[in-house]
C-alpha cells in the first residue's frame, strides 16, 4: 500500500505563537504514524513560487494522512496557527510503482 505525505509550504508571522500550533500538532502526528522527512531545512526554488518553510510528513498511507488532517485534534490545531501563518497543503499518495532503470 502506497504511503501517504503531506506537501507543506508555509510562512509564519509570529513565530513564539507559532510554536503553540507545533505543541498542539505533535499529538495527531504521533497518533497517525507521522514522520517528517524535510522540516524546514536549506532549500533553493529555481522555478514557480514558494514560501520561507518547507515541510514534507510522511504517513503510513494516503487514507491515514487523510485522517489525520480531518481528526478533531488536528483541527484545533488548525486554529493555532491560521492568525499567524499562510500555509499551502496538499495531501498527495505516494507511488510505489516501478523505478527507472
């Protein structure tokens, strides 16, 4: 089964009320298996737009990601975050299809 992942792009304003959102986020990502492969490291953007941080979460499967951005806990802490930030998101199901040779 393929796994899910989060695509995160984000700009935060105040970044002390910022890290109520994270506190609250660390109990839904624990439950739903969450684990950040890229959290806001060095990065380049050679083409399109983008914002200051950049997160990539992966999931055990793409219903799980699904689940965990839906569950009540997530959603509280949603409102953490949405007076301090602009974030883009996208859930995405990964591939586990064949590779290039």
């Amino acid at each position: 089964m393929p796994r899910g992942y989060w695509i995160v792009s984000v700009d935060v304003d105040n970044l002390e009320i910022y890290q109520t959102y994270i506190a609250a986020n660390a109990e839904p990502f624990r439950k739903y298996g969450a684990r950040f492969l890229v959290r806001s490291g060095q990065f380049e953007n050679p083409e399109g737009t983008s914002r200051s941080r950049n997160v990539l979460i992966e999931f055990p499967s793409y219903q799980t990601a699904l689940d965990c951005w839906k569950s009540a806990e997530y959603q509280n802490a949603i409102k953490l975050r949405q007076p301090v930030s602009q974030m883009n998101l996208v859930i995405i199901e990964g591939y586990d299809g064949p590779q290039p040779a």
